[in-house]
C-alpha cells in the first residue's frame, strides 16, 4: 500500500498571459506518465503513492511548465505521508454512494 498522498495546484505563470488550462492538463498529463494513481478535482488533483515518486513528479511537473515557456510556477502542495499505508478510497470512502 503506498505510504502517501499528494494534492497539488500548480499555477504556471503562462507567457503572454495565455489560458492556464492547457499547461494544467500538461502538468496532469506528466502524472499519467508516471503511472501514478491520481483523482483530479476541481482545484486541484490527489495523487497516491510513494512519497519520494509523488515529489519527484511534482519535479517534473514544474520542469514541464518551464519547458512550455512559463517563466515561474507556484506549487501549492498537501502532504499526508502515513507509514503505516495512505489511500484516497480509505478517506472517502464513507462518501461514496
């Protein structure tokens, strides 16, 4: 089970102030690549898995957006790092109809 879950808003600054939703999906796309397990949200998206992979995504995330020409990004990351195991069906679980 992995021991960590992983939300983050990435927010490219895009140049010529271009639309922000391409480079999400982007940045989204670099977790698919990963093949990491992952539940994106409104503002932002949840990834599953083993802290060092999830941050090394994040990484790679950023490097993305500079690579697309975004002259910064800002990174609003959540961590739940439990040894034990972590899992976005564990926590919801009791919500899901």
């Amino acid at each position: 089970m992995a021991n960590a879950l992983v939300s983050i808003q990435i927010l490219p600054k895009t140049p010529n102030g271009d639309n922000v939703i391409p480079y999400v999906d982007e940045a989204i796309s670099v977790i698919e690549e990963a093949g990491i397990k992952y539940e994106v949200h409104p503002l932002e998206t949840t990834m599953e898995g083993e802290l060092p992979e999830l941050f090394s995504v994040i990484e790679k995330m950023n490097e993305k957006m500079v690579q697309m020409g975004c002259s910064n990004v800002i990174s609003q990351v959540k961590v739940l790092y439990k040894p034990s195991g972590a899992s976005m069906d564990q926590l919801t679980e009791k919500y899901r109809g």
